[in-house]
C-alpha cells in the first residue's frame, strides 16, 4: 500500500496556536497549481508500481482552492500513479467553507472522506485560537456534509486550552457525539516555537495548564470515546469500527508516501526527503524542471527507532517476536532493559507478546521513546 499527499500551504488566517508550514497570501496560488502537476509528473516513479491506496489533501487550508483546481490535481495523479479501484481521498477543510454547492463539486469530483478542523465549538475558544468560524458554523459543516452524502466525516478537535476546564472538555466532546461523526482527532494544546501562543505565553498573556490538568482531560477524552464506540487506533486519533484513517495509519506502519508541493514530506523504505518549505523557491525549481528536496537515507539503527516510535503510537503496540526477528538480539534485549522502568511505573502493559502504553505512559509517550531509542553514545 502507498499513499500520495497534496500540501496546500495557503490560508486565510494563521491559526495562533499552528507551526505548520502556510502562508496567508495567495497571489501564487495558479503558479503553485501548475507546479503540482508538474512534480506529480517528475515524481511519477517515485513509488515505482506500488498500488496507490489513499490520497490526501492537507495544509494550510485545501479548502482556500476551488473544486475545480482539486479536481486538476486529482485527475494528474490518477494519470501519472497506480490508483487502487476505491482510493480513500481525504480532503482538510475550514467549516465556513464547507457550503452545500462546495460540497456537491468535491463529492462529484471523487472526495470521499472530510477532516473539518472544527477545533472547538466554544466561541470563546475559537476566538483565543484566532479561528475564522463560529461554533454554530462548526455544527452547520458537519450538518452539510452528511446532507451531501459524506458519511466518513472526521473532526479534529484541542484541549489543554489556555482557561479550559473538565467542563467545557467535556462539552466539546458530548458536541461531537452528537453530530453522529466517524472520526476524531483530538490534540493537546502544544506551544509550539515562533507560535502567537508561545509569545503569548512567553508575555503573560495566557497561562499554561499543569500537567494535572491536561491529563484530566486526556484520560477523559479516551474515556468518552470508548463510551461512545471510538476505537482508539492511535494515541490522537479515534473511530468508529472500520472508520480508521487509511491514510494516516499508511504513515504510522511504515508504508510508502510521496508527498506533493512546499514542505512535504516522502518515504520510500529506505530513506525519506522533504521539500524545501518556502512556495516562491518550490514553484522556481519545479518550473525549472528539478524537485527541491533534502534527503536522509535510513540506516539500520534509525529503522529501529522509526519503528518503535510509530508502533508505540498505536494500538498494534510493540510487535516483540518482530523486534527480534527484523532488529536481532541486541536492540532486542536493549529493548527490554530500558522498558523494565516504564513497565514497574505502569506506563506499559504487556499482552499476549506485544508491548503497549497504557494512557499514563501515552501522555508522556515522547519522554518515553527519547528514553527508548538506541543511540550510540
């Protein structure tokens, strides 16, 4: 299985809490159109004959374009790729663009599957993230999707808020239940460099949660879920049966991607690259006939750490007869020596040869792995 993603970099308001690569101004916006389709078609071997299982559109903001220019982009990568017989074609979008002629031409054009970036559906909320809808526009996307036909409909949704309590969590939630959606992507708040929240915070102006706090309402969001039967799949992300993200979990087991436009990223096994993240220098170079890309060629140890990060994220665990199989004795038994102190803390479980994180050792996941990874010091 291999998966294709669309970066779209353009919004029409940076989000205060986001460190994506996006840019406000859309003035590029044919120039990068007609540079996709020509890396589409100077990459078209990057993932030789694999069968193409999922395709992504994410940014930024997809929904900035018209269906017509998603439609172009569609039809090049079907032309240009071994496009499996019923692709999943995810497609990111903003609520107040998600109108019901908007959603009738991405249907008709193949979009299959929606990520609304709804975030909360608390005015107060939406305003301190500097978001452009409201919270009943939030609802008003989700009731037009579903009169349209969409019935894999996810929503992503951030707690540990700056002065978000259990309750209004809890709300936000109860909210999603509600509107009888497939999909959850649920993060906490991170305050992330170069951020207007990092500045923020760096000034006074919002106060962080203490971790107390925050794992309140993480352990509640993995409670509700299960409540409501969400799976989950991934330590963020959480479906109904049989409502998984293809895409998404193609990135978390290792799979082939190639990533399309400024700032994506690719993976072929064997190494991975990334564009270079700026949209002038990307439409420059590809106009000029040449991918800017760096690349990192992955060596047997990096393999390894790949692997336990991304296994660990999800409900597959740590596969241990894997781990001794495909990395030998030594990361093997390393393995076990610095889990020992995470299992003894209750941060992992052990069940039937496989190693997971319980919700305590998923909160803490990243000091967990920077724990676990091999390294040669």
């Amino acid at each position: 299985m291999a998966s294709i993603y669309i970066h779209i970099p353009f919004c029409r308001k940076k989000c205060f809490y986001c460190d994506f690569y996006s840019k406000v101004s859309e003035k590029e916006k044919d120039e990068l159109i007609e540079a996709f389709l020509k890396e589409i078609e100077l990459q078209k071997k990057y993932l030789a004959s694999d069968s193409v299982n999922t395709i992504y559109f994410g940014g930024g903001t997809p929904s900035v374009l018209s269906s017509s220019k998603i439609g172009k982009i569609l039809d090049h990568a079907f032309r240009f790729f071994n496009i499996s017989e019923n692709p999943e074609i995810t497609f990111e979008a903003n609520p107040e663009d998600l109108n019901l002629d908007y959603l009738q031409e991405l249907r008709k054009i193949g979009i299959n599957r929606l990520s609304i970036g709804i975030q909360s559906f608390s005015n107060d909320d939406l305003k301190i993230m500097n978001r452009r809808h409201d919270a009943r526009s939030a609802i008003k996307s989700v009731e037009n999707s579903q009169t349209t036909g969409f019935d894999n409909i996810s929503i992503d949704l951030i707690y540990s808020l700056p002065q978000m309590n259990l309750n209004k969590w809890e709300k936000n939630l109860q909210k999603a239940f509600d509107l009888n959606i497939q999909h959850i992507s649920a993060y906490q708040l991170t305050y992330e460099k170069g951020t207007v929240f990092s500045n923020y915070l760096r000034k006074g102006i919002v106060k962080e949660l203490n971790d107390k706090q925050c794992f309140e309402q993480f352990s509640t969001l993995i409670e509700k879920t299960k409540q409501n039967d969400f799976i989950q799949y991934e330590i963020s992300n959480f479906a109904k049966k049989g409502y998984e993200s293809k895409h998404n979990s193609n990135y978390w087991l290792k799979g082939k991607y190639l990533g399309i436009g400024p700032s994506a990223h690719s993976f072929n096994i064997e190494s991975r690259q990334w564009n270079i993240s700026n949209t002038s220098s990307y439409i420059k170079s590809i106009t000029e006939g040449k991918v800017p890309f760096e690349i990192e060629t992955l060596d047997f140890f990096t393999k390894y750490n790949e692997y336990l990060m991304t296994n660990l994220r999800t409900n597959k665990g740590i596969e241990l007869s894997f781990l001794q199989r495909n990395f030998g004795k030594k990361l093997y038994h390393d393995f076990f020596a610095k889990a020992k102190k995470f299992k003894e803390n209750k941060y992992f479980v052990w069940n039937k040869g496989n190693c997971f994180l319980t919700p305590e050792g998923q909160f803490v996941s990243d000091y967990i792995l920077s724990e676990l990874f091999w390294t040669d010091k």
